[in-house]
C-alpha cells in the first residue's frame, strides 16, 4: 500500500523538479508596438541598435514584462514607466540569449525612500533596492524619478535602473560582491577585483570620475561603473579603457558597436 502511494508521490516529486531545474528557452510573447515607439522616443540605447537587434530587444522586453508584476506604490504606473524598468532589465543582459530574471515584482516608489521604504521625513537617500531574503527575494524597488531620471537625461553617467539590475546579475552566483563569477573567466576574476581596488583608490584619491559611490564596496562599484559603461561608453572607453574592456567582457556586449554583441 506505502509503495503504491510512494510511487506517484515521487513520479509527481521528480517533475517537479525537472520543470524547475530545466533550462527554459524564452516563451515567445508578441511584442507591442506601443512599447517599440516609447522605447525609440525614451532610450538612447535602443536608438543606437540596428533594426534586427531592436527587433530583438522589442522581444526580450514584451517576455519580461509578461512575467514580471510592475506596481506603484502612492503613485500610478504608465506604459513608459513599464518601458523604461524593462529596458534597465534587459541592457545589462542582452549580450546573452536565454537570460532571465528570478523577479516577480517591481515595486515604483513615487520618490526616494529610505531603509523601511519611507517616503517622508529625512534620511531618504535610497534611489532603488533589490530585495534580500524571504518573499523581498523576487522583489525590486525604485524610485520612479529616478529611474526617469537615468533615462532622461543623456550626458549623465548614472541609471538607476541598471545600476539595481546589475545588483542582481551580480547575485546569480549566490554573493552580491562586486564578482560576477558565471560571467567571468576563472582566471580573470583576481584581475578584475584588483583593477576594482586601483579604482576605488583612485575615487578616495579624488583622481576619478567614476560616481563616489562606488567605494562602498566591491558590489556598489560594479554597479555604478556599470551604468557608467551603458550610459556613456563613449567616455568610459576613453577615460579608462581598462575598465571598459572588463566589461565588454563580462556583459558580452560593446555598448559603442551598433549591433552590440561581443562575438
Ligand atoms: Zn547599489
């Protein structure tokens, strides 16, 4: 009798996990022509794509914003706001096919909030966040002027929304440290973190552009110098192309070449 309960007990058991823990290949969703417009009218770094390539961005959004639940919180969601979170999503991983993200839910905040997500009173410095353990684990906030913000104004170095999405591409491999171990060489991580380290340096040294923040730790540097390479590869190239190379290397992808896949 035990064995007859147990054997469909683990047949059922076994597909579950095999429905889990295989890979999945991106369920085609048919894009919406709103969005490529919005994304043509909004974000720089769609403009710059060929035609093929923004075909395939359109894609890559349209799958993300079927699987992912985009809310305000004390201030409303439009078509652009939902545009715009799936563009950070999709910049930082369109070097790679197959990519997607373990989040249901982005939470907007109407502006800067702070550690308990307040959005009244002092100490509000926080631009977004990435959710840390329990149900937060799929869950990411930002604040809605800033995720604008990033994608507004074109001669800043800053996006919030990549910079959050990077966070957590970073945190694929279970660390959020600045190491982004799937996407790097063995053998190039020790280079990666020194040059890290010399760059941090060079930010106490007051000898750097790159965003203050970024001395934090290893991970807020990733993530800063990140949005710094997507928003401005022109001048990243330029005023340090050590950095730039790294990066092309671990997202794959050249943010100056008009098709932007590293082959
Ligand atoms: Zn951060």
């Amino acid at each position: 009798m035990v064995f007859l309960i147990s054997v469909p007990v683990l047949l059922l058991f076994g597909w579950l996990i095999w429905q889990y823990a295989r890979p999945r290949a991106i369920e085609p969703v048919t894009p919406d022509a709103t969005y490529s417009q919005l994304l043509q009218q909004h974000v720089a770094y769609y403009r710059a794509l060929t035609d093929d390539r923004k075909k395939e961005f359109d894609k890559r959004v349209a799958h993300f914003l079927s699987t992912a639940r985009i809310e305000g919180v004390g201030t409303t969601v439009d078509e652009l706001d939902k545009v715009l979170v799936a563009s950070s999503a999709i910049i930082p991983i369109f070097g790679f096919t197959d990519w997607y993200y373990p989040l249901t839910n982005v939470l907007l905040y109407a502006d800067r909030f702070n550690e308990d997500y307040q959005t009244e009173g002092d100490n509000r410095m926080i631009l977004g966040m990435v959710g840390e353990g329990g149900a937060l684990q799929s869950t990411m906030v930002l604040s809605k002027p800033a995720l604008h913000e990033g994608f507004d104004n074109k001669t800043s170095k800053d996006n919030t929304g990549i910079h959050e999405f990077v966070h957590l591409l970073d945190k694929v491999d279970g660390a959020t440290d600045g190491l982004p171990e799937y996407l790097l060489p063995k053998d190039h991580s020790k280079p990666w973190l020194q040059l890290i380290h010399k760059s941090i340096h060079d930010i106490r040294a007051n000898q750097s552009d790159i965003n203050p923040y970024g001395v934090t730790n290893e991970a807020e540097f990733f993530a800063v110098v990140s949005e710094y390479f997507f928003k401005r590869p022109d001048l990243l190239q330029e005023k340090h192309p050590a950095l730039f190379a790294r990066l092309e290397e671990i997202f794959r992808q050249n943010p100056l070449a008009t098709n932007k896949t590293v082959n």
